[in-house]
C-alpha cells in the first residue's frame, strides 16, 4: 500500500492566508482559486455561512481580492458544501503535471490519499465574528483521506458518466494527464469506517514539529527506514537532513508519494481511526480476562506482537524468549497468552489481520482497558 501526502488549500502564494480550525474542531480546508474552478467561495458553506464570508471575517482584503475568483473543492467528498446535483459522487480530481506524477510512481487501488494544508487556529470574537487567535502557530495538518476504490482515465467515459463535473470537463480540455479516483466504499482494512472522509483536529494529525515553522515536520522514527522512500524528498536538501531533528517537506509538488513498511500501515490506521468504530469497540469488547491469542501471519509473514505493540515479522526464537508466549505452530503461527478486552466466551482469539489487530489493542491501551505488558501480564 502506497501512502500519498497531498497538499491542498491555499498557501502562500495562492489565497495567502491559513485554512481555519474552526472553534468546534472542524478543519476548513479553503480551495486556493483556480481557472479551472467551476464554484466561487459565495456558493462554498460552511453551516449556513458562505466562504467567502468566512473569509471575509478572517481577513476582509483577500475576501475582496477573491470575490469573482473561481475554485473547486478538492477533495470533492463532501456533499454539504455546495449544491451538488442528485448524481454527484466523492471524488479526487487530478490533473497536469500533478497527475502525472501520481502515475508515474504508479498510484494504484487500494493506495491512501491523506490530504493536508496549511492551517491556523481561530476563535470569535465579542462580536462573534470569526478571528485567528493572535499567537497561534502555523501548522501543516492533515484533514481528510481518500482510499482509492477506482481510477478513470478514459476520457469519453468520464465525460458521459460524470457530466455533473464541470471540473472534469475543465481538465479534459487543458490537460494531457487526468484521473478522477474515486473511494472504496468502506476502508479495505475496516468494514465499519468509510473509504473517504473529514477528519477532526486531534495533535496527531499535526505534521508540523513544535516550535517550527510549519514546512518542517516531525514524522515517526519509521520514516527512517531503508525501505521508506518519500517523491520530492530523496535528498540532502530536504527530507531528513543529517544533524537536524525534524523532516523537511519540500516546497515543490502537490503529492508525495510513500511506499514503505506495515509499520507506514499501522502509522495511517491511528490517524483516520474514527469516532464510529471507536464506538463498535467500546460496546464489542467488554469482558477482562487471560485470553490465547493465535497469531496468523499475513502474506508477508508479519504478525502483531503484543510485548512490542507492532506489526513486525515472525521470529520463533525471539517469540520464545517472549512472557506472553505460549506456543509455536510450523514456524509461522504463535500462539500468545495475555490480559485482553474481550466478548465472552473467553477461550481464545484469532489474530488473522496483524493491522487491524494493533488498531484494536492500541486503542485499548490509549483508554486504559488493558494493562501494558510492562505492568505484568
């Protein structure tokens, strides 16, 4: 599974001022404007109030310089935000030089979009009025995701499947490379969370390292990996530079394309773990008790290790060194006794998704359901 960070929302250059994290938490990714566009900001809302107006509250001069501007959203996965005809569908649109980057490091399905932007925090003011809180940082978040279910390059199939598009249409006509990806219906890894969606600002979600400014990143030590390679970042200009402790982004490109580890897939499970599934867990999983765990490797041969809380490689000798061990099976399959969150009966449980399993145990952990292994097991 490829992992593609794509930047989106007005920067420096085009909107010049910060997407909003609004006061309840919602993450306003703001269109930068675009020839291409076939909305204005005045028929994007947000609850009612218009983004222009938004805008207009946050910084009056570039709500006048974008009043007659032209955009699109992207991703186009919500339908609230603007008057979307009966077929409209979720979608990423992507075009010229952009899309032809995606296709050259051969994006493909099953591959997961993690938008991010430029973003600030805002409060209201006396007057209620929308207003950025005057020593907040600017942050590189992350805000909406995209898992690919399909991508459509025939040009007269998109141009008579999805006439509601006039962005589409737009593309087509000025540009060599075009895809439209669209989402798989539910997550791949996760019957019970969608395959696209907003997310809401939580700290993990922030890119950004603290104390910097908003181009220079903190990323897990997995990014390290000899086996991680990030497009735009394979050098000593950017990416990790020797003796610094953060990532440098570029500044160049809309999507970074990552191919990388299972440690890269448990890494995107944590951050689009939604409220719904949290929920399931909360109700599936309530009964505390010793419970063998049989571990099944996926393809790859990886199994989720409880000491390690990590999807990592079978290792029989390592696993019977291990206190929570219990047996090995043809080398491949390692039986694993510990304290779990689990519906009677209690017998035993068949780990066969390695990732979807650290999803479920660390969530556990993070809620104190279990004890860590270090508290004796």
């Amino acid at each position: 599974m490829k992992v593609i960070l794509s930047r989106k929302g007005f920067d420096m250059k085009h909107g010049k001022i910060p997407s909003p994290i609004l006061p309840d938490g919602t993450l306003l990714l703001l269109p930068r404007p675009d020839d291409a566009g076939f909305l204005r900001y005045d028929e994007l809302f947000y609850q009612g109030t218009s983004y222009l107006d938004i805008i207009r509250q946050l910084n009056p001069s570039i709500a006048e310089e974008l009043k007659d501007a032209r955009c699109f959203p992207s991703p186009d996965i919500s339908p609230d935000t603007y008057s979307t005809p009966k077929d409209w569908k979720p979608t990423f649109t992507q075009y010229g030089p952009s899309e032809g980057h995606l296709s050259s490091q051969k994006v493909s399905v099953g591959d997961i979009f993690l938008f991010f932007g430029w973003f600030r925090q805002t409060t209201y003011d006396d007057q209620h009025q929308l207003t950025y809180v005057s020593d907040a940082p600017d942050l590189h978040i992350i805000c909406s995701y995209l898992q690919i279910g399909s991508i459509i390059k025939n040009k007269n199939f998109i141009l008579k499947k999805y006439t509601w598009n006039k962005l589409v249409d737009n593309f087509i006509k000025t540009s060599k490379h075009y895809s439209v990806y669209l989402p798989t219906k539910k997550l791949s890894y996760n019957n019970k969370q969608d395959g696209f969606g907003q997310l809401v600002f939580a700290q993990n979600l922030i890119l950004t390292k603290q104390g910097l400014p908003y181009h220079k990143w903190i990323l897990p030590d997995l990014f390290r990996q000899q086996d991680v390679t990030i497009s735009y970042h394979n050098n000593y200009t950017n990416g990790f530079i020797p003796g610094k402790d953060y990532f440098q982004s570029s500044n160049i490109g809309q999507e970074f394309v990552i191919n990388g580890t299972h440690d890269l897939r448990a890494w995107v499970c944590r951050l689009i773990y939604n409220k719904a599934v949290i929920s399931s867990l909360e109700e599936d999983h309530n009964i505390l008790g010793q419970v063998t765990h049989i571990n099944y490797p996926d393809s790859d041969g990886y199994i989720y290790c409880r000491k390690h809380n990590k999807v990592m490689k079978v290792d029989g000798a390592a696993c019977k060194l291990c206190q929570c061990f219990s047996n090995l099976i043809n080398d491949h399959s390692v039986e694993c006794y510990w304290t779990d969150y689990l519906p009677e009966p209690l017998e035993f449980c068949k780990v066969k998704d390695p990732t979807e399993e650290f999803k479920r145990v660390n969530w556990l952990l993070e809620k104190q359901f279990i004890p860590k292994i270090s508290e004796g097991n």
